[in-house]
C-alpha cells in the first residue's frame, strides 16, 4: 500500500518538474534569439537597428537575470545561441526584433 501511494505521489510531481523544464527552455530560447540577434544588429550601419539591437541585447540580459540560477538553464542557453548563429540571417533576426519590440 505504501509504495503504491508513493508511485501515485513520484507520478503527480513529475509533471510539474517538467513544466518548470519546458519553462525554462523557452525563456533561454527567448534570451538567445534576443541576444544573438541583439549583437547583430548592433553592429549594423543604421542607427535604428544599433539602438534595436541594445535594447534586444539588455531584454534577454533581463530574461537571464530571472531565470539564471534555474536548472539547465545555461546549458539550454548556450545550445539555443548556437543554433540561432547557425541557422537565422540577418533578415530573420530583423524580423523578429521588429515583431517584439515597439518603436
């Protein structure tokens, strides 16, 4: 009887834990596409986008700030920074600046 009220007990929790993962997963999404696309348009020629890609960069500066010390959440950080400066140009970094932030 005891073990299977613990059974019923690990199975209740368990989705929590995995929400709190999948929670964490997409706000280190977030704060990598911010700051990835952030330093990209920083170094770009127009002021507009210079000013755009700081405040990107200070939003997922932001994002990290609340989320740091969670678990996993630099390690899916650093996997998600890889996978923007690999697959997104410069275009679709604008775009998503532009869908996020207000003018």
């Amino acid at each position: 009887m005891k073990k299977s009220l613990l059974v019923i007990a690990m199975l209740a929790v368990a989705p929590l834990s995995q929400a709190t993962d999948l929670d964490t997963k997409i706000a280190a999404s977030f704060a990598a596409k911010y700051e990835v696309c952030g330093n990209m348009m920083k170094n770009s020629s127009k002021l507009k986008w210079k000013i755009k890609g700081k405040i990107s960069h200070e939003r997922a500066a932001e994002l990290s700030r609340d989320r740091l010390f969670e678990k996993g959440y630099v390690k899916h950080l650093e996997k998600e920074k890889k996978k923007v400066r690999k697959h997104w140009s410069k275009k679709q970094c604008k775009k998503f600046i532009n869908e996020r932030l207000e003018d």
